[in-house]
C-alpha cells in the first residue's frame, strides 16, 4: 500500500503546504509543495512550490507514473498539463474546500483534457469550510465500440469521512492514450508564449499577489 501524506513542512522562509507519497516499501516516492498557494487568506504565510513533480510508483508488477497537485492548484490548467506532459498517468489531489459542481467539473476537465487519472481527497462535511464528495476521474470520454461519450467519473462520495475505493484501469488509460486526440497529441506550444508571460492587466491585478 503506497500512502500520501499532507501536512505544514518546516521550511525557510516560511512552511509550505506538501505531500508526500510513501511506496509500499515505505520509502518516501514524491515530495510536492503547493504552488498555487492561496495568498489572498491564511497561504500569504506560506512559501509556494517551485515546481510539480511525477514520480515512478511501484505497484507490485508493474510502475504508474503519479504527480500531485494541491486543492487550489485545480484552478489553473497549466497545473495537470505541466504534469501530464511530465508522463503523469494519475494526479493525486488533496484538497480542502467545498467541492460543489464548479470545482469537481475542474477536476473533471483537468482528467478529460490530459487523458490523466485524477483522485481527489476531501475533508468530510464536518470539517469546517468542507463538504466530502472525494471524487476519481479516469479521463477516457470514450470506450472502443461505444455509441458516444461518457462520464469519466469513477466514484464520488458522499459528505461524510470513510474509505472509499477508486479502481483506475490503468491499462486501458494506457490504451485510450495511444490513439485519442487530447493531451499532448495536437498541441501547438511554439503559438502558446501569451501563456509564460507574467504581465498582469486589470481586472486580474491583486494588491496580495506574490510571484
């Protein structure tokens, strides 16, 4: 059983928000630290991940690629993308917030998009500020032979705390990756610069951004 953890890292200048990912054999697999840190509340405390990272997992016969993003880090596609192109085959997503309609259609987008695994993990209902509703995407819209396209969920709980079981047919993804058209299958990055440029006009200017 491979295990991820979250909890506030001792860091310089300031915490951070991480996962890590334990292996089966206990060793520490991945270490993640939120980039996308919430800086208009309590995150403005914290220092923000320079990076997303995938790592190799051990599964017993055979290796899944796994990377991670944390709850606010759903918000912005280049997040699962960066992963994606980075060989992620499923995306662990803590998170702490109400997962309502609009962010569990994020996370579903985030799953279609990149044709990625996604697995979300949620505080229940009793927690302050959440709701449940952990949720696993496994990203293929379509199945060989099927009149149209599907929902991609796999589970999605309901409000209070438990353990709930996401089967992922990580070969079938694998399949599903070979021949579809999203992800990185028709991507034009030399026309995508816009995306690194860090101007900011309104009405996107916040007095509380740090960079």
């Amino acid at each position: 059983m491979a295990i991820g953890i979250t909890f506030l890292e001792k860091y310089e200048p300031l915490p951070r928000n991480t996962l890590c990912l334990f292996d089966r054999f206990g060793n520490r697999a991945l270490t993640y630290a939120k980039v996308h840190t919430c800086d208009f509340g309590d995150e403005c405390r914290l220092t923000a991940g320079d990076d997303f990272y995938v790592c190799d997992l051990d599964v017993e016969n055979e290796k899944v690629k796994i990377g991670a993003m944390i709850c606010y880090d759903r918000e912005f596609p280049e997040s699962a993308r960066v992963l994606m192109l980075k060989g992620a085959e499923i995306i662990l997503v803590p998170n702490a917030c109400p997962l309502e309609i609009n962010r569990i259609s994020q996370l579903r987008a985030r799953a279609y998009e990149n044709m990625t695994g996604i697995a979300t993990t949620n505080y229940p209902s009793a927690q302050p500020d959440c709701n449940g509703h952990s949720c696993a995407f496994d990203g293929m819209a379509y199945k060989p032979y099927a009149p149209c396209s599907r929902d991609t969920l796999i589970i999605e709980a309901g409000e209070q705390e438990g353990i709930y079981i996401a089967d992922f047919p990580i070969e079938e993804i694998r399949n599903y990756r070979q021949t579809e058209v999203h992800a990185n299958a028709y991507r034009h990055p030399q026309k995508y610069g816009l995306l690194v440029d860090e101007h900011i006009e309104e009405p996107f200017i916040r007095s509380d951004y740090r960079k």
